[in-house]
C-alpha cells in the first residue's frame, strides 16, 4: 500500500475525501507532507516554484544574523522608505518582550525559528497578553484558533491550554515553522497564511488583498527588524 493511501487511512475517510497529500521539501531539503484542500496542491506547488525563482538564497536557514536588506527582501518590503506606525514603536518598548523572553526563546529553538520573529508575531497578535480572545475564538498569545491546535496541543481541553503561555508559544512557533517550509524564501507569504489562513494565500497566489493582512505582514516585518537591529 502507498504512502498516500496508508495517510489517507490514518486520517480517516472524511478527512482522505476532504483533501489530498501535497509533498515538499522545506528549505533545509528534508522531505514533508501535509494535507491541503482537493485540488489545491498544484497552488501550493506553484507559490513554491515562485519563491524559489525570486529568492537566490534562502535567508531564513542562514545562521547569520538577517540585515534590515535580508528582512525587505524576504517580505518584498520597503523597510526604509515606509514609517513603521506608532503601534510598532509602541510594541518596540513593550516590556512583554523581555517578560516571556525565556519562553519565547525556548520555543523558538525547538521550532527551528527566529526568536525575533516569534516575538514580533506575539507583539502584533495580542500585544503580549496571554488571555486574550479574538471575536473569531482565536486564543492566547500567537492568537491560535483551536481547530489549529488541535494537532499541536496534547491536552483535551485545548481552548484552557492555549491561556498557558508555554503551551500557547510552543503550539504556535510550530504552526509558524510549517508556514516558513510551505513558503520558503517568502516570509511575506508565511505570514499572510497566519493571518488569513492558507487558503486565502493560495487562492491568490500571493499575499491576499485584504487590508487587515497586508498591515499586519507590514507590521510583524517591520516589528522583526527593529528586534533584530535593536532600534
């Protein structure tokens, strides 16, 4: 029996009629697989085949320490000709940076992602506040809804655990470490699907044309390279 149908059967016969297994590599060239809406793989195949062609190098598997040039050029924008908002400036001197630093960090090394960068996730999202709930039930600090939790908590009472900021950074430095391998080179893209969801990011090919979206990426981007440059 094939991959696909051993998948398919694990998951379940709703969920094998729901969607289909896309198979990738994710910037470091390990093998994944994920399942995506039916029909939808030659989508994400094409956003990949894209992102690869627009970025000679992937600067998000560099050790080094990323530039305010690598941070544009990974999100297609002008950091230098564009004012961050005082809501960024705000978020800068948050003193919740440095209160979940330690979790922050944990998480980010165990997810394979840039602290500064789940820390500018945390900071737009809720603005460093472990309760907060969106009117769409998202929860907790990276604001993760529960059907998008349910796969990353092991706890049954999944909306209690996401108030646990542990749980909640863990839960959500993961689900960021798999929009980073649907995307690669394409930070923009990554967090356009936090946001609006895959979907909405496939459906276009490109960062959808919602305002909320296109602000938020604009602010997580801007947010990251002040955490990186320190200013």
């Amino acid at each position: 029996m094939g991959l696909l149908s051993v998948t398919a059967l694990a998951m379940g016969p709703q969920a094998a009629q729901a969607g289909e297994i896309y198979r990738y590599r994710d910037p470091f060239g390990i093998p994944r697989a994920m399942v995506v809406p039916k029909g939808y793989a030659k989508y994400y195949q094409r956003a990949q085949s894209r992102a690869k062609a627009r970025a000679p190098v992937s600067l998000l598997a560099q050790s080094r320490p990323l530039t305010l040039t690598d941070i544009a050029a990974l999100g297609a924008v002008d950091l230098d000709g564009n004012d961050d908002g005082q809501r960024v400036r705000d978020l800068f001197g948050h003193p919740g940076m440095e209160s979940y630093r330690g979790i922050i960090t944990k998480a980010a090394a165990a997810a394979g992602v840039d602290s500064a960068l789940l820390g500018a996730i945390i900071a737009v999202e809720s603005g460093f506040r472990k309760d907060a709930r969106s009117p769409k039930g998202a929860l907790g600090l990276m604001q993760l809804m529960p059907g998008t939790a349910a796969s990353l908590v092991k706890q049954e009472d999944i909306e209690a655990a996401l108030v646990d900021p542990a749980t909640n950074v863990n839960a959500g430095s993961r689900h960021l470490r798999s929009l980073l391998d649907r995307y690669p080179g394409r930070l923009d893209l990554a967090l356009a699907a936090y946001n609006a969801g895959p979907g909405a990011v496939a459906k276009y090919d490109d960062v959808p044309p919602y305002a909320e979206t296109r602000q938020y990426v604009r602010d997580v981007i801007a947010l990251y390279a002040r955490y990186k440059n320190g200013h």
